[in-house]
C-alpha cells in the first residue's frame, strides 16, 4: 500500500467545505460559509461585458496569457484600488492571482522554509493554517483585542521568535470580524522594517464597508517595501471568477511570478478581462454601494437576533463591514452543539477551534456568517440556535 507524504496528516479537513456541502441541503440555513450575498452578483454587468470581450477579442481571450497577469487588469487595479490608498506602485509590482488565496500559497511558497516563525492572529484564516502546517514551520499565535492584534504582543514575540512572515488580515478579520485601527497599522510596517520580516496582508473583505471610516492598508505605511498587500475580487464581484492580485516590491513580485508559473501558468484570461472591464468603466464604487445596505440588513438581522435568543453570557464582535461575527459562549462544546445544530435544528454555523493555532484553543468560540442568507432565515437561524444554546 503506497503511504501518504507524512506532511498531509499535519492537514485538517475544512469545516468549511463541509458546510459547503450542507448547504446543498435547502432545508439546512447556513451561517457558516463565507459566500457572497447571492443577490450581489452584478449578473447584467458580466454579461454585457463577457459578450462584448468574446464578440470582440475572443481568440486572445481564450489563449493561453501571462503568468504576471493580464496587462489591462493589472493597470486598472493600480488606477482603481492601489494608488487612491497611498501606496505608489507600478505594473511590474503587481501579479494577479486565481483568488486571493493563491497569494498566500505563493508567499509561503517563495520565502518559507521548514521550521521557519511565521506569526498569525489567533483566530485567523484556515486555509494558511493548513499550508504553514503542511510545511512544517513554526506558527505563534498573536493576541487580539477589539482593535486587532495586539502591538505589545506583536513586539515580544518578534524579539523572542525572530519570525520571517507575519500572516494578518487586518480588515474585518476573518474569522473575528475585527479590523486593526490605523495607529497599530503603521506599527506594523515600522516593525517589519526594523526587524526585516514579511507582512503579508491579507485584505480580500476591506471594500465591503457598511459603516465608519475607511481604514489605511499596512502596505500604504510601508517605506521599506516589507509588505505584500493581496486583495481579491471573489468578494466584491463574484467568487467564480477566482482572481485576485498581489501587490510588493518589484523583486518580490517577480519570485512569486516564478512559483505561479510551476503552480498554474497564468490565471484564466478571461475572467481577469472581467474584472478588468468591471474597474475600467467605473463600476465597481456604485456596486460597492449597492451592495453595503444589503450586507448591513443581514448584520443588524444578526445581530438582533443574538440578542434576543442567545443566552445572556453570550459574547460577540460587532464588525463595521465584510462577513463575519465571532461569538462565544463560555464553557460549551461548540462542535458537538455544531453537529445538534445540523441534526436537529437544520442550521450550521463553524465551530472555532479549527481556526486557533494551538489544540485546545477555541472550543467555547464559534463564527457566523451574515452575508450568503436572506433577513428572515437569519432570524429564524438565531432562533432555532437560541432553543439549543438555553440547554447547553
């Protein structure tokens, strides 16, 4: 019997891609995923934009492209999404991406080596967990409060670990929700220049804002070139079309165009001419309004009914944009209550350990997903969840 490499058992199933599957169910409503509101998918937008791609250009979009990308989207994604934020940048910083987490896998890809520090917030993103261990390198978890990662925290465990990347997604965090404040931003930036380590910011949920003031990207604090800023368009125009971009230093950005041709060759041409079109026409800002009062309704559903069904000790984030909310409810087992909830109450949610670094951590947490179901089954999730979590 052929064995496995012994890396894939430092691999995790995807609760989340479990839940994908639940969701086949029509009669389970989903708070777990991290889908889109369906309704925000500018469906008219892509069509007339497909069509005309295909009418006009259709052979040089369906042969082979770029492995840096395709040249328009890379102009209108510095125009559009990189130069208004501060950061100066140029077409030969950029490489676009089949979605934002092939950013991830390629940084991890062109600077880690086994046993390399990587420091992460405790809760972050599962799919990073998975590749660092995979790879074998050491991960530190950093401490969060409301505002983000802690920077005192952040500054110990730099001295003490002499980490060669921090993993962050700064903007309504995945899974907490939190968004870093801008003062710990720059922090951030200073530090990887002091102490020469890679920030990899990770920003796919930043444009979805339904309250407060826009926040800085770490990449706009960073003169010393440390940081590589990734965004993605699965979330702001449709997860389907798997492109996002990267942002870094030029010879950087030139190492990661090196991983990607050995990982894909170039990312599928006509779908970056997509979202390239999508940016070059002005599309994206009244899209970006239309769709914050529909991520808002679903929070504020949420929300409410949180507080109207979960028990009292309950403990929630209250985010001003993207996806998610992180809740606790002290001393319970929120993967047996996750499996009752399937079961019996037709509704899933994620439980958080997955999401932690160390085993053990994150058993009382859990994440709910707002944006991919209508008001009324969020209320009606909030609901069911509250009957269980009165017995737990």
């Amino acid at each position: 019997m052929v064995e496995y490499a012994r890396r894939i058992g430092r691999v995790q199933g995807s609760v989340i891609r479990e839940i994908f599957k639940m969701m086949a169910d029509p009669r389970i409503i989903s708070l777990g995923g991290g889908s889109p509101a369906a309704e925000s998918y500018p469906l008219a937008d892509i069509l007339a934009i497909s069509d005309e791609l295909l009418r006009d250009q259709g052979i040089a979009m369906l042969e082979y492209g770029q492995t840096t990308g395709y040249a328009p989207l890379r102009e209108a994604y510095l125009e559009h999404l990189v130069l208004p934020k501060g950061i100066e940048a140029e077409p030969q910083n950029v490489v676009c991406l089949t979605g934002s987490s092939q950013g991830i896998f390629l940084a991890f890809d062109v600077f880690l080596d086994p046993g390399d520090t990587v420091l992460v917030e405790n809760p972050t993103f599962l799919a990073p967990l998975n590749l660092l261990r995979k790879a074998q390198d050491n991960i530190i978890g950093l401490a969060m409060d409301e505002q983000g990662l802690i920077i005192e925290d952040l500054v110990e465990k730099v001295k003490k670990y002499r980490p060669k990347m921090l993993y962050t997604i700064p903007t309504f965090q995945n899974p907490s929700g939190r968004s870093l404040c801008a003062k710990r931003r720059q922090r951030v930036a200073e530090l990887a220049a002091e102490y020469d380590f890679v920030v990899l910011e990770d920003d796919p949920y930043a444009e979805i804002r339904f309250r407060g003031a826009k926040l800085p990207p770490i990449k706009s604090f960073d003169t010393a070139e440390h940081v590589i800023m990734l965004n993605s368009f699965s979330k702001t125009i449709a997860p389907g079309l798997r492109v996002g971009a990267a942002v870094a230093r030029r010879e950087w950005a030139a190492k990661l165009e090196l991983v990607k041709q050995g990982a894909d060759t170039h990312t599928a041409t006509l779908p970056q001419a997509i979202c390239a079109e999508f940016l070059r026409r002005g599309l994206l800002p009244a899209h970006l309004r239309h769709i914050a009062p529909i991520y808002e309704e679903r929070y504020q559903a949420l929300e409410r009914g949180i507080r109207e069904h979960f028990p009292a000790d309950t403990v929630y984030t209250r985010p001003d944009g993207g996806m998610f909310v992180c809740a606790r409810l002290p001393g319970r087992d929120m993967a047996q209550l996750n499996r009752r909830a399937v079961s019996e109450y037709e509704v899933a949610f994620i439980p958080g350990a997955p999401f932690c670094v160390e085993p053990g951590e994150g058993a009382d947490c859990f994440r709910l997903n707002f944006s991919g179901s209508a008001p009324e089954r969020i209320a009606t999730a909030c609901e069911r969840l509250g009957r269980l979590f009165a017995m737990a």
